[in-house]
C-alpha cells in the first residue's frame, strides 16, 4: 500500500449496532489518494470485535484493528490510535457514528 494521505482513526466500544455503518462510511468515500483506516477496537463485550476483524480480513490494505487484551478506556484508546496513523492528515469518526456523503 502507498503512504496513506488520510488516516480516518475510529474509536470503538460495544459498538455492535452502529459499527459497520461507520466503517462503510469510510470505505465508500470517493478519493484519488491513499487512505488508510485505524479502528481502536477496546475490548467490546459485544460482537463489535468481530465485526472490525471480518472487515480487515475483506480490505486488509485499508483497515488496521488496534486493540489489547484489556480495556483501556477512552482516552487510552483514542492516544494510541492517533499515535498509529501514518497519513499525513487525520480524520475522526466515532464507532457510533457514520458518513453519509461519499
């Protein structure tokens, strides 16, 4: 994969629900550059890391699951994601929430 210009960094939690509306959202964005996308994925008691994993497996040179074997919380998840994008800029968007316009 290139460089990423964009790094789209995703903070998630027992996002079951929402998560792969948000992921979509970003895979469906019209760009001519390299996009890379980072999800934070903090140990949900849902099926939320499931979801995450079965989209890295289908766009692996696009999505990037960060995680550990415990929660971190918040403010620990949202540091090491950020830290973990290689795109010259960085875009937000939260596991429980989405993009609608490509």
């Amino acid at each position: 994969m290139n460089t990423p210009i964009v790094s789209v960094a995703i903070v998630t939690y027992n996002h079951e629900p929402f998560i792969a509306q948000a992921i979509e959202g970003v895979l469906m964005q019209n760009v001519t550059f390299p996009i890379e996308l980072i999800i934070g994925e903090d140990c949900s008691t849902d099926n939320t890391y499931e979801i995450v994993l079965d989209y890295q497996r289908k766009f692996p040179d696009v999505v990037r699951i960060i995680t550990s074997e415990h929660n971190v919380g918040m403010s620990a998840n949202g540091a090491r994601i950020l830290k973990a994008c290689n795109g010259k800029y960085i875009a937000l968007c939260d596991g429980d929430d989405y993009w609608t316009n490509p």
